[in-house]
C-alpha cells in the first residue's frame, strides 16, 4: 500500500541528507519534490500545497539537536503532518443508543454490501455487539442474496423482504425487528447510487429523514484517488454522513483519497477496507497510517491483528506441549490458519519497520502456505502427531500425495525440526540462562 509515494518520498528525503542545517533553500527543494510526490499520489493540489507550506513553516528556522540529521527531523515534521492532515486520531462510532442505526452508502461497485458484512462481524466480534444487517438494496438483483450469504458466514441475522421495493418501508422495518429481537446495531445496506442521479439522490436522503440513523457511512473505493474525493463531497453536500470508509487500501499505491478526504469534507476515515475476507476490516488510525507512508511500519495494528487470532486456552495448552516437546504438525498448521488470518502476507509484513521497503520489489503469495498445507494434509494423523515416526519411504508417499517433491518434503521436516528444538530451548528458563551464560560479554558488559 501506498508503494509509490514512499519512493518519491524517499528521493525527496535524499535532498537533505548530509546537509548540517535545514536552510530555506534546502527546505524549498525538498517541499518542491514532496510536493510532486503528492500530486503525483493524486491529492488535491489546495491540499497538497498547504500541507507543504504548513511543513515548510515549522521546518524553517528549526535547529537540529547533534543526535538528529536534517532528514530525520523533516521526517518527524512530515509524520506530525500527515496525521494531522489524515484527522489527527481515530473517531469511534457512536453506538451509545439502543439499537444505533448505521446507514451506508456510496457508488456502485464500492464494495458496501461487503463492507456491511465486515462491519457486523467487526461489531460482533471486537465490540460485543448483537447486530443486525438490513438489506436496503432493492435494485442490484444479486445484493440480497450477497448479504444473506455473508450474514450466514459470520453467523448475524439479515432481514429482508423480497416482495417490497420500497428502501425506506425496508429499513423502518429492519429497525422494528431489531427492537423486537433485541439487536442492539442495526446495519442498512443501500443501493449504489451516482451523485448525479437526483432520483437516487432524493431517495437515500428520504432514507436517512425516515430512519433518523445515528452514523452514515459513506463507502468509497480508494483506488480511484480524487475521484473518490469528489464524489465523497458531492454525497457529503446531500446527505451530512458522519464518516468515510475507504475499501480497496491494499491495492493502493498512491494514497490520494486517504491523504484527501478529510481536508476536503471535513468529515474523518473511520474504517479501511484491507482485503476480500470478513476480517479484513480496520479502525482508520491516522498516526499509523502516517508512519507506514513513511515507511516506519506499524508495529501496533501488527500486534492488534495478532491478538485478535490469540485464543488464551489454547495458547497455554500449545505453551504446555512445546514444554514436553509435544509440539507436532496438528499444532504447527493450526499456527498457519491463525497467521492466514491476520490477512495479506505482504501487508503484514509490511508493518514491521524497515522490512515494507526491502520487499517493496518481492511478490509474497497469499498462496505461499499452499505447498506446506498439501503436505501436511498429505500425512496419516499419527505421523501428523508423531513427526519422528516419519521414514524415508513415508516422505516418498507425502511427496506423492501433495503433489511435491521428496526434497520439499525433506525440507518442511528439517525446518519443522530445528524450529521445534527453538521453541523447546526458549521454554526452559534453566536452558535459556545457561545459554545466555556461554554468551561473549558485550561492551557494556565489562
């Protein structure tokens, strides 16, 4: 994400280092080249040259301390700006009555049925709620159906009448069911609609007059950059929505909407879209996304992913056989399904600081695990719980059944191994400090 503004960012960068002092030559040059970078990314030019002119004001003037470069300093500026510029902080929902009605809209083709099946299982599953999805979308004729498959995946009721085509008569009655039933969020997809198209226009506002919703999500799909912002101004002068949500930002390169958006409307990013799975939904923070433009990483949203997959029982029956050395192929492909979880590979790698660059040029496979999962379905279920049990002869029909070959197999083992003797060492405090013992001393140390 956001691949090609952190190059030009980079170069822009280059201009001061080595440089002992940030000048007001210095400075312009820089702010010339980021500012490039910016319209190149497809932000707004207003929003655009005041960002820079706002960077350009606080750099100037400023002394760098004898343990900072130049770069490093504008770098600091850039990330209090761009979070400033992004809304600062994250804004909740507002789910303080009982039910709270969100209403989404947007484009055709923005992704708000899926985005409505994320936010329900988002609710369900991170907040506690007890939602409900509404299926308001009276025109597209596969929109029902979507909604009820997804609802019927993340396991939250749908209401829908097939013999209405009236959205607001749909959504007043969504709402009287969720009182009935004791949801306490109640989810109104809409139909996807143009900001020309009056007649539309003039329906989804009688929408929000008749349901009186206490959050109006509008659904934008990032990748068509100032567009996107456009067409969020022209729905946020018809319909007042609270927030935006950005689907598609794992495919965005550039960075415009999101950097746009909110200077333009005013109104916050509340959630980003980061993939095709239900989990695949995230709280828009703006200082993270700041960081990782840079190309600082995000550690916290890394650590946040890892501990929604964190199953506490299970995690300390898993610690107990890695104790006995008990830690078999059942226990190592389940530690698979949970990283899968977390969403793109090459994303969540992206996270950790300095690595986003590195493999900036790599192509990381969703379908990496694919090959080690053949394999280890490829075992009988005692040799999946007895890995030593596992002969040559075994390794052959693995191979055979997976679909590898007799060296990837060999290799899965040997990895499998040696990665089994590391979590067995790092176990035992005893071993551990024995090991640290044998350790050269370091500098510090003497």
């Amino acid at each position: 994400m956001f691949e090609n503004l952190q190059d030009k960012l980079d170069r822009a960068f280059k201009v001061l280092k080595g440089q002992g002092s940030i000048t007001e030559i210095n400075v312009a040059e820089t702010m010339k080249e980021i500012r490039k970078a910016l319209l190149d990314a497809d932000v707004n030019y207003k929003t655009a040259k005041a960002f820079t002119d706002d960077v350009k004001e606080k750099a100037l003037g400023q002394n760098v301390l004898t343990s900072i470069s130049p770069g490093q300093l504008l770098t600091k500026i850039m990330n209090d700006e761009l979070t400033a510029l992004m809304g600062g902080s994250a804004t909740e929902l507002n789910l303080s009555t009982n039910p709270s009605v969100i209403l989404i809209a947007g484009l055709n083709g923005a992704g708000k049925t899926t985005f409505s099946g994320k936010l329900a299982n988002f609710l369900k599953n991170q907040k506690g709620k007890n939602p409900l999805l509404v299926a308001g979308d009276v025109y597209r004729p596969a929109a029902i159906d979507q909604l009820q498959v997804l609802g019927q995946q993340i396991g939250v009721p749908v209401f829908a009448n097939l013999e209405s085509k009236d959205p607001i008569g749909i959504a007043q009655q969504g709402i009287a069911e969720a009182k009935k039933n004791g949801n306490n969020v109640v989810i109104v997809d809409t139909a996807g609609r143009l900001a020309i198209d009056e007649e539309m226009m003039s329906e989804i506002s009688a929408v929000k007059t008749n349901t009186n919703p206490h959050e109006i999500l509008f659904v934008v799909d990032a990748m068509t950059g100032q567009d996107a912002v456009n067409t969020a101004k022209a729905f946020n002068d018809r319909l007042d929505f609270t927030g935006v949500v950005l689907t598609k930002l794992d495919g965005d390169t550039r960075g415009g909407a999101a950097l746009s958006i909110k200077s333009v409307v005013n109104k916050p990013i509340k959630f980003v879209g980061t993939g095709e799975k239900m989990e695949a939904l995230d709280v828009f923070y703006p200082d993270r996304m700041a960081s990782r433009i840079l190309g600082m990483g995000d550690v916290v949203s890394l650590v946040e992913r890892a501990q929604q997959q964190f199953d506490e029982k299970a995690a300390a029956e898993l610690q107990k056989k890695i104790r006995k050395n008990k830690f078999d192929f059942n226990d190592f492909i389940g530690q698979i399904q949970q990283i899968k979880k977390m969403g793109n590979m090459k994303d969540l790698m992206g996270m950790i600081p300095g690595v986003g660059k590195a493999i900036k040029e790599v192509d990381i496979d969703d379908n990496a695990f694919k090959p080690v999962e053949a394999i280890i379905h490829s075992m009988t279920p005692f040799e999946r719980e007895n890995p030593d049990v596992i002969s040559q002869s075994r390794r052959m029909r693995i191979a055979n059944g997976s679909g590898t070959n007799i060296q990837e197999v060999n290799k899965l083992i040997k990895q499998f191994e040696d990665m089994r003797k590391a979590m067995k060492q790092f176990s035992n405090p005893a071993a551990m400090a024995k090991m640290m013992k044998g350790m050269p001393k370091t500098p510090f140390g003497q």
